[in-house]
C-alpha cells in the first residue's frame, strides 16, 4: 500500500471509533431487564381468527420514562436518576413483554404479536405507563399503568393498576428485582382484568 492510501484507511478508522465511543464513559456492568413470572409452556399454542386476538400495545410514557434509566423521586419537585441502573431497553417495551407473556401464559386469549397482527386484531389493551419509579423518601418502589381496553361490541374500559415495594435499598441490582415483582405483581392482575 502507498503512503496516501495507507494514511486515509488509517484517517478512516480512527473516524470510525469515534463513532462507537461511548463519550469516554465506561460501559455498564451490567444491564437491568423486566422478565415474566410465568411463560407458555413449550408446545402450548392457541388459534382462533387474527380479529378475535388480543394486541398489547407499548404503553406511551412521558419523558422521564422514555430513557433506559430508573428515575428517582426525591421529593415533590425534583428527580434524579439511580446510578448504575440502565434498563437493557426503554421500559415501556420491557413492562409490555411481561404484560403479553403474563396474558399468554393464562392461555385464555390468543395473543397478538408481530406489528401486522397487532393492527388486525380487534381488541386493543394500550395505556400509558405513568410510573416506574424509585422513590428515595419512602425507599420503595412504585409502579403505576393505566390500562386502555377496546372491544369491539363491548366499548372501552379503562382501570388504574399499582404496585409498591417498599423496604428496597437504593442499589440497581435490590431496585431492579424489586421492579420486576411490581410488573409481574400488576401484570397478573391486568391478566385477571383482560380475560
């Protein structure tokens, strides 16, 4: 290779790694994530018309849960975020999962999945995720969803559901397990609640 060709491979490549920094930061240790209490058994399947299914929609969010963070509260006006805790995807889509799978698992409605069977399926469970918060007052945390049902023939009907733990230290690991209880907790009754 001549000097200039070799010279602009090397310009490249070093462009190339700003492009994968991290801003210096190091990577996390670890990544939390939300997972099911209960899953479908293997081999277990329901049928039925796509129309007939059930689509769980990824609850909206406002802005402080639109990141892969777990906001703290730390008193009426102000927040914060829990150092080393990052949710290996945004929250919304993990509370979602745990939703659709708790709701499968019952194996009372055929589930919905994949963008095309979510827009066929009639019935619609969406909402907005209003909270998934570690609160450092009370040392707990507080999950808040409220559910969105549409049914054809039967109308809309909406409920609030909540869960809180409390007695949680605020480290990631004692925060992140406690988060997945509260989802599980509030999953099992939407599933309840949908059926």
């Amino acid at each position: 290779m001549t000097p200039k060709p070799l010279c602009a491979a090397l310009a490249a490549l070093a462009m190339l790694g700003g492009c994968v920094s991290l801003g210096g930061a190091e990577p996390p240790d670890q990544l939390l994530t939300l997972t099911p209490a209960t899953f479908a058994p293997a081999g277990s399947g329901a049928e039925g018309e796509a129309r007939s299914a059930l689509a769980v929609q990824v609850p909206a969010v406002n802005q402080r849960l639109n990141v892969n963070r777990i906001p703290v509260t730390t008193s009426d006006s102000t927040l914060a975020y829990l150092a080393d805790a990052f949710w290996v995807e945004k929250p919304a889509r993990l509370f979602r999962n745990v939703l659709a799978e708790t709701i499968r698992a019952r194996g009372n409605r055929l589930v919905a999945s994949g963008q095309e069977m979510e827009y066929v399926a009639e019935t619609q469970l969406s909402g907005q995720l209003t909270a998934m918060d570690y609160d450092a007052l009370s040392g707990s945390v507080f999950i808040r969803y409220d559910a969105v049902l549409e049914n054809p023939g039967a109308g809309v009907r909406t409920r609030r559901f909540e869960a809180r733990i409390s007695g949680i230290p605020a480290e990631a690991n004692a925060v992140g397990a406690a988060m997945n209880d509260a989802a599980n907790q509030i999953a099992g009754e939407v599933a309840d609640w949908v059926d």
